[in-house]
C-alpha cells in the first residue's frame, strides 16, 4: 500500500526535465535583456553625423576649402551653383542643409524637422567656417517644427502609440476571435483598427498639439499604412507560427525598429548598417513617411511607402497561409466525421470544433 506521505510527495514533485526548462527560460530571458541593451545603447554610443547631405556654393576656393575640411565620414558635401538651388533642395528634404559663402558672410540653411542633431551640427560648421573667413554666419531654417511644438516633442512621441498600435491588435484580437474560425475576423480587425487609429493620431498631432503641417488626408493615409504594416505582420507571424512568431515580431518592433528608427534625430544620425536597418523596418519607414508627409510635401516619402507596402503584403501572405493551413486541418476533421461510425460521430465533431 502507497503511505500518505509517498502521495504528497508524489503530488508535489516536478515533472522530468522541469530544471532543463527553466534554465532555457531563464538563459532566453537573459539573451533577449542583453539583445534590447545592445540594441539600444550601441546606436546612442555610435551616434553622430554619418554622410549626412550638406549642400555648398561660392567661390572655388571657399567650397574647396570645404570640401578639404568636412567632406568624409560626416559629411557628404555636394556644390551647387547658387542659393537658390541649395534652398530648393533643402526644402524637398534632397539634403539636410547646406552653406552659401560670399564676402559678406556664410548663409546656413537648415530643416529642423528633417532632423535637430543635423542642425545643430551644420550650424556649429557653419559658425566654424565664418569664424575662418573673419565673417559672420546666418541661420535660415527653412524646414522648422510648428510654433506650437518648435522642438518637435509631438512627432517623437507618435512613435510608440504607432508600434503599440501594431501589437495591441494582434494580442487582444487574438484572444477575442481566436483559432482558425477567428483569422479572417483578426486580419479584417486588425486593417480596421489601422485605419481609425491611424486618423486619429494624425488628428490629434495636427489639431490637438498642432505638431505637424501638411495635408491631413495624405499625412492620415501614410499614418494608416504604417500602423497596418505592423498590425498584419504581427497578426501573420502569431498565426502562422503562433505565440513565438507574435514574441518575434514584437522583439523586432521594439528592440530593433524602436531605437533604430531615427525619428528623433534623423536617419543620418545613426550609423550606416544601423539607419539602413532601421529604415526596412516598418517603425523607421513609418517615422519617415510621417516627416516626409508632414513637412515635406510628401517629398521622400516613396521609398518608405514602398517598404510599408511590403510589409502589409508579407503579413497578408502570411496569415493566408494559415488560413490555408487551417481549412487543411478542418478539411481532414470533416473526413474524418465522415468515416466513423455512428457512434464515434459526436466525439470527432467535438474534437474538430
């Protein structure tokens, strides 16, 4: 006979293998805190002009004497013929900004909103250069923030409701409609979602914190692809490949698309693999097409679309092959309804269902 004590021990003690997985959780736990701390801290450590665009006129010798000295790993210097051509193309968001030397002095032009650090940057390689020529240096920002947001608080900050925006549908959709009979609702929620979600963070961005400028329609539009680039994506990761397709996707979004955004400082900011990174994934496309949108008339704004598009199409695809996947498997619970007897019928629908 089994004693009293031998059945709780038996009740309470693990089952095999339990140690082996906890040491893996707490092994991948730790791996993913070490991958976020990488992932934020080494683009901020690195962090600085790489190839940023500056556009320069004047004289040969002065350009020249420009290129000597900034042309390199921080600036990509390119000459132009006249003012007027370097402020149009500071304006169409082609270059960050650029330098007008003459005798009289050295004109800086600069687009805030394309990206602050930029300008800080060009106005002190301005200062540096007028300070050379005995002259003195001018800032025109041509592109700025809003008088209502001159520092551009609300752009940054419209990054995070846009990525929680992605996940947030996944998650609580998937709970609410789930299994296969749920997919088609899922994905018809998720596009829904982006769309209302989408319209109003551009509402509140231009009429609620008076952020932005630009077309509300297009700005709206570019806000509605970039929340359902990341909404479908997770939504086709989770059920393609379930929890650990949503967990992958998440980490992606935020460990990687977060930081490596450059919707803060500018692409140009970041180091180059990492802005190249940052600007595939949907949170940096969608903070690009956001400035593009909203300050730019649009101008830019094709490569991020392009990207987002992409996106969209690849969660699409991949929740259809679940979808796929799962008339598969309702397909052979049916037949198998079908070939069992009277009095196994019950148990197999149950078991379908």
């Amino acid at each position: 006979m089994t004693s009293k004590k031998d059945l709780t021990m038996s009740h309470h003690a693990n089952p095999p293998g339990t140690g082996r997985k906890l040491t893996l959780v707490v092994l991948g736990l730790t791996a993913l805190i070490a991958a976020m701390l990488c992932a934020f801290a080494l683009p901020s450590l690195h962090s600085g002009p790489h190839h940023v665009p500056v556009g320069v006129t004047g004289s040969a010798r002065a350009v020249e004497a420009i290129r000597d000295k900034a042309d390199g790993p921080a600036w990509d210097v390119r000459v132009y013929e006249s003012r007027d051509a370097v402020e149009t193309d500071v304006k169409g968001g082609d270059i960050a900004g650029g330098l007008a030397i003459t005798a009289q002095g050295v004109d800086v032009y600069t687009a805030t909103a394309s990206g602050p650090s930029a300008t800080s940057a060009l106005t002190a390689l301005g200062n540096v250069v007028a300070e050379q020529n005995k002259t003195q240096a001018t800032v025109h920002d041509l592109v700025p923030f809003t008088d209502d947001d001159p520092r551009g608080a609300g752009l940054t900050s419209a990054l995070m409701p846009m990525i929680f925006g992605g996940i947030f549908p996944a998650l609580i959709l998937g709970n609410v409609f789930p299994g296969h009979r749920g997919l088609r609702l899922r994905l018809a929620g998720a596009l829904t979602f982006s769309v209302v979600a989408g319209g109003a963070i551009a509402a509140v961005l231009q009429f609620g914190t008076h952020s932005i400028d630009g077309d509300f329609a297009v700005t709206a539009l570019g806000l509605i692809l970039g929340m359902a680039a990341m909404s479908t994506t997770l939504l086709g990761l989770q059920a393609r490949f379930g929890m650990a397709g949503f967990a992958l996707g998440g980490a992606l979004m935020m460990l990687l698309g977060n930081p490596l955004s450059g919707l803060a400082t500018g692409p140009h900011w970041l180091p180059n693999g990492w802005a190249t990174i940052g600007q595939l994934l949907p949170p940096g496309a969608s903070g690009s097409l956001l400035r593009a949108n909203a300050f730019f008339d649009s101008a830019g704004g094709g490569l991020p679309c392009l990207v987002l598009m992409v996106w969209v199409v690849i969660g699409v695809a991949l929740a259809l092959l679940a979808d796929r996947r799962g008339r598969r498997s309702t397909g052979s619970g049916s037949a198998a309804v079908a070939a069992s007897g009277p009095g196994d019928a019950s148990h197999s629908e149950l078991a379908v269902s």
